[in-house]
C-alpha cells in the first residue's frame, strides 16, 4: 500500500505531538514530587566529629554485695558525653576503692553511687566487709539455726524476706501456742553462702572444710537482719520454743497482726473446701459447635 505524502505528514505530526504531551506529563509530574518532597519537615541526625569524653568507672569482674571494692576491679572507660546524663556515677579510682557496696555489681556495669552501702564520697567512712558491711545503722544480724524439715534449708537465698513462726508454751504452761512473731525480715546469708562470696568459692570452702558434720551445721545457720526488740524476741522464743521460717514472696510487705493459735483452736477448726471441683466435674468438658454447647464426658 502506498502512503501519500499528505497521510506521512500526518503521522508525523501525531508522533510529535504523542512525544510532546509524554514530555510535558513527566516535567508536571516530576514538579508535584519535588513541590511534595520541599513541603516535607526536613529531619537532620547531628553528627559530632570529635566528641568530649568524659571519664567513667566500670566493675572489671563481678562484685557482690557486702565485698570491698579493689584496685583491681576498677577499669575507666571514657565515653561520649553527649546525649547521656551522668549523675551518681564515679569518674575517679580513688572514689570507690576501699569502699563496700550493697548491691551486686556485674561484670562492665557503671559504679553507681546507689550502689554502694555506705558513703563513697565520705573519705571518713569506715570500711568494712562481710556481713557486718549488710547490717544497717541500729540493726543487728543474728543467727538462727534452721534445718531442712524447719526452716527452708536449701530453698532460701540471701535477700530473701521470711516470716518467723514460733511454737511455744504459754505463760501458765498448760498449753502450746504456734504465732507469728516477726515478719518480714531479711536474710542475710545463708551458713557461709553470702551476697560477698561467689557461690563457687563459698562451696569449695566448704568441701575443702573437716568433718561432714560441722559442714552441715555450718549450712544449717541462717543470719537474720532485726533490730534490738527483734532480737530479744528472738532469742526467747529459741530458748523456751522452736522456730520456723516462712518464706514471702520478694514484693510482699504487708505485715499484718496475728493472734496466733494453740490445740483448742486447731481441734475446732473446720475442715475448709479446698476449692478443687469434684472429680465428676472435672471429667466434663463443654464444646461449642454452631453456636450450640454441648459438654462431653471425658473417660
């Protein structure tokens, strides 16, 4: 088929229209995204090329509570200053060395001045380890003899809070009476396992120790944190009575009051239900199916 000179014409002016308005969509569409991109809140990351350091004082191995702090656990990291807020942290050695802390500090971790039972900044305060570095102002710690059948033995840890429960005969003595005598106390250490000694150390202690009898009666102490009444109260029951201890759990402390109980208020207790389902019950399950419930029999 020949194409008249005219009809080429034409053609050719459709392609370069066709062209035109492909040329002119893209320049309007390309305007609305950079007008779209220019209105857009510009966020900027400041970099800072040469940051201010500022010292800080990290642990270099693990510290437990009540141990004194040594040169050697002492390593000083300088660090960015900018973006970090550093209050009650040490950037000097000399302010924690020697000191004792009251809280376990681990591995890299920041000394921080809340970690610490005593004073870091008080170059007056006396240094002292061990459980008497636990003990507060005006408080004591006394040992308690517990066994495995009468007072958690295996089961407490220390900064655990118990409960002592005391069974005892009464004034007139015709009767026995089990009460609550004090709650809420913490345990400071357990026989020779304490919050100041890894557990590794604190049991090759006590494999490397004599007689299997002395070992197991050195676990079987409990050192309590009581003040002074506490302790008279204390040593009391001990001596006329036995104790027991009651485990709480770490985010219990209420105290609540307790007139305790002796034979005649056990013997007329009535037995309480214990809540579980009878067995009949328990064998049934419901099934809903299509709206419809139905409850089945488990054999």
């Amino acid at each position: 088929m020949k194409v008249s000179r005219s009809d080429l014409i034409l053609y050719s002016v459709a392609l370069v229209s066709a062209i035109a308005v492909a040329v002119l969509v893209y320049a309007y569409i390309e305007k609305r995204i950079a007008d779209a991109q220019s209105n857009l809140p510009v966020k900027t990351i400041k970099v800072v090329e040469k940051p201010e350091l500022a010292p800080v004082l990290v642990a270099s191995r693990d510290l437990f509570r009540g141990e004194k702090v040594e040169t050697d656990d002492v390593q000083v990291l300088m660090i960015a200053k900018e973006g970090i807020v550093l209050k009650d942290v040490f950037a000097k050695p000399e302010q924690v060395v020697g000191k004792v802390i009251g809280a376990d500090i681990f591995a890299g971790e920041w000394f921080f001045a809340r970690k610490f039972q005593l004073k870091a900044d008080d170059p007056q305060a006396p240094i002292i380890e061990g459980v008497g570095a636990l003990v507060d102002p005006g408080m004591r710690a006394m040992r308690v003899p517990v066994s495995a059948e009468s007072g958690l033995l295996g089961i407490l840890m220390p900064g655990d809070h118990v409960d002592v429960l005391s069974v005892f005969p009464s004034a007139s003595g015709d009767r026995l009476i089990s009460r609550i005598i004090l709650q809420n106390i913490e345990v400071l250490s357990i026989g020779q396992a304490s919050r100041f000694k890894p557990q590794n150390e604190v049991e090759k202690t006590e494999q490397s120790g004599g007689k299997q009898d002395e070992t197991v009666q050195r676990n079987s102490m409990v050192a309590l944190h009581v003040a002074l009444q506490q302790a008279e109260e204390l040593a009391l029951a001990m001596k006329v009575g036995t104790v027991q201890l009651l485990l709480r759990n770490k985010t219990d402390a209420e105290v609540k009051d307790s007139d305790g109980v002796n034979l005649k208020v056990i013997e007329s207790l009535k037995q309480a239900p214990t809540g579980v389902p009878a067995k009949s019950e328990r064998q049934t399950i419901e099934l809903l199916q299509g709206g419809v419930v139905e409850k089945v029999k488990v054999q």
